[in-house]
C-alpha cells in the first residue's frame, strides 16, 4: 500500500515537472528567447535532413532508372524478335519471286521447247567423275534415271544418273562420263559431246568433209537418247583437226556457269507421267 502511494506521487512529480517546462517553453517562446537555440537546432539538423533528403532522391533516381533499363531492355528483345520475323518473311518472299523468276523464264519459251518438267531445288554437288549436283527431288516427284535436267533458258545442264524416292543425282554435261547426241544448229552437222575434264566438251565423230564453224551454237539432236532436239549445250570456241583422223573435234564452251545454278529443271520423259 505504501509502495503504491510513493509510485503515483513519483509519476504526479514527473508530470508537473514536464508541464512546468513546457509552460515555460512556451512563455520563452512568446517573449523571442528561443529564437538563438532554435536556430543551433535547425544548424544541427539540416545536415542530417539534407543527407537524408538527398538520399532519398537519389534511391528515387536509380530504382526509376533500373526500372526504365528493365523496359528497354525487354522492349528491345521485343523489337528484335520482330525483325527476325520480318527478315524470315522478306527473305521467304524474295526465294519465292526468284523462283516465279525462273519459272517467268521457262513459261516464255516456245511450247514445243519446253517439255514437261518438275523444278528441282539443288541441294548439293561435288567434283568428283567430272562434277555432280544433288537435288531435291526423286522418285516421289516423278523423277528417274536417263532424265535431262536443264535451266530456265533451256540450257542443258546434265543427266540423272542415280536416286532415291526424295533426291537425284544429274551428272553434269562436262564430266568425263557424259555422253550426248548433239547438232550444230547453223551447218547442222552431227556429232557426239562428251565430257572434258568438268571444264568443256568435245564434240567428236564428225566427219572430215562436213564443215563445221566455231562460234556455232551446238543443240541435243534428239537421236538415241531422251533428251528432245534443241536444246543448247553452248557454243564451239576451238576446231581441232589432224590430217591422220579421218573424224576432226570441236571443243564447246558450255552455256551453263554451273557455279550460279540454284534451281533446274528435270525434263519428264513422254511415257513416264
């Protein structure tokens, strides 16, 4: 009972005690003497209130800034997967007018110099025997052994020598192993093309009394073989004769820069559709 009776005159004590100040604080403050130690306060405090103000400012700046580099950042994915897209469709859209390109060309030749045929994609190609392309198409499309391919213009590019349901390999004109009934189409002197080392042909079996001329253009004569008469193997650019033979050759550059070729043309035999 006593300890509680000194405990609440202790807290009356505190409490008039701090009244008593603040009255006084206030009186002080009526009369102008507070105006001196406010001042030291304020002195005291600003730096701290600046400090923290500016660091507050500052936290501000670099959270919007990361925030800011976070949207650019995925705004920028944003933006380059949709120029992949558009890069994906123009180059698509670009194949697909060189190839109405090609097939513009084809279209333009007369009917009768345009057979039947199945546009291939070339896949491939090697040196080897001579040169050989792979391409994208086989049995599934129609295609097989003994078939022509040729460009757009109607140059003949080789012959299918070997393939499966999806691709074929063409033997190309200037191997070793090809082998080709030709025409020239000005003296009309006939005669057989063969292969020269995957760089020209020769034109052999031409007889020493038929006159035969270089810068003649050198066609498929359409004998013995699959491929239609009149189409254009290049152009004679050497005569070669001696008096021992009784046959002379002529070498012909081929028309085809078989380097550039991208898409052929297989020329469908009559009886294989």
């Amino acid at each position: 009972m006593k300890s509680n009776h000194m405990f609440s005159f202790r807290s009356l004590k505190i409490f008039f005690s701090i009244l008593a100040v603040i009255l006084l604080l206030i009186f002080f403050g009526r009369l102008g003497w507070l105006g001196a130690p406010k001042n030291i306060a304020f002195k005291i405090i600003e730096p701290f209130a600046s400090l923290f103000f500016n660091s507050h400012e500052f936290l501000s700046g670099q959270f919007a800034t990361l925030f800011t580099l976070g949207d650019l950042i995925e705004e920028s994915k944003n933006l380059r997967a949709h120029n992949l897209a558009l890069i994906g469709e123009n180059s698509a859209l670009r194949e697909k007018e060189e190839e109405n390109k090609i097939l513009r060309r084809r279209l333009e030749l007369p009917l009768e110099k345009r057979p039947e045929s199945e546009i291939a994609q070339i896949i491939g190609s090697s040196s080897q025997d001579g040169g050989y392309l792979i391409v994208n198409k086989g049995k599934n499309g129609g295609i097989s052994d003994g078939m022509f391919a040729v460009t757009s213009q109607n140059f003949l590019v080789g012959k299918g020598v070997e393939g499966n349901l999806f691709y074929s390999k063409i033997l190309l004109i200037t191997s070793n192993q090809s082998i080709v009934n030709v025409l020239s189409q000005e003296t009309r002197v006939k005669g057989v093309a063969k292969g020269n080392q995957g760089l020209s042909l020769i034109m052999e079996m031409i007889p020493i009394a038929e006159e035969i001329k270089e810068g003649e253009t050198v066609i498929t004569s359409g004998l013995n073989d699959s491929a239609p008469q009149g189409i254009i193997l290049g152009v004679i650019s050497k005569i070669i004769f001696r008096e021992t033979e009784i046959f002379k050759k002529a070498e012909i550059r081929p028309a085809v820069d078989f380097e550039s070729l991208e898409k052929i043309f297989i020329l469908k035999n009559p009886d294989s559709s």
